[in-house]
C-alpha cells in the first residue's frame, strides 16, 4: 500500500497573539475612559491599568515577533543563495 501524506494543518500567524492583546486592552481602555455605564463604573480602575497593560504588552510583543520573523527571513534568504 502507498503510503499517503497527511496534509498539515493549517499555520496560524504569529501576529495573532498580539491582535488578541490590542484587543483586549482597547476594550479595556472603552471600559475604564470612555463609557457611562454606571455598573462599569465599579470597575474602572482595573479597566485604566489592565488597558495600559494589554496595550503595552501588544506593542512589545508585536515588535519582538516582527524582529524574529525578520531575523528568519533574512536566516531563510541567506541559506538558498541561488533563489
């Protein structure tokens, strides 16, 4: 019997643990400036500092990956010299 390859499964961007963390610090940061909901009001500053946090955090992160994907092009590009 041949033997069949099994497909990959499909690869997820390294960007998208960055988008998951802007996201999350930008609603945050609507919780804790900018609504006038009365219940949210209890927890406003959790919502400030979590929405200073997560934005932070998603900038770091998406730089350092921005970096390594970089650093594995150039890796890739100077392996195949003839491509």
């Amino acid at each position: 019997m041949p033997e069949q390859k099994k497909p990959s499964p499909p690869q997820i961007s390294p960007y998208v643990f960055p988008v998951l963390l802007a996201g999350l610090g930008l609603w945050c940061l609507y919780d804790g400036w900018l609504t006038t909901d009365p219940e949210m009001i209890k927890h406003q500053l959790f919502n400030r500092i979590a929405s200073g946090v997560f934005l932070l955090w998603a900038i770091i992160d998406f730089i350092r990956t921005y970096k390594r994907d970089k650093a594995e092009q150039a890796a890739k590009n100077t392996e195949s010299p003839g491509n």
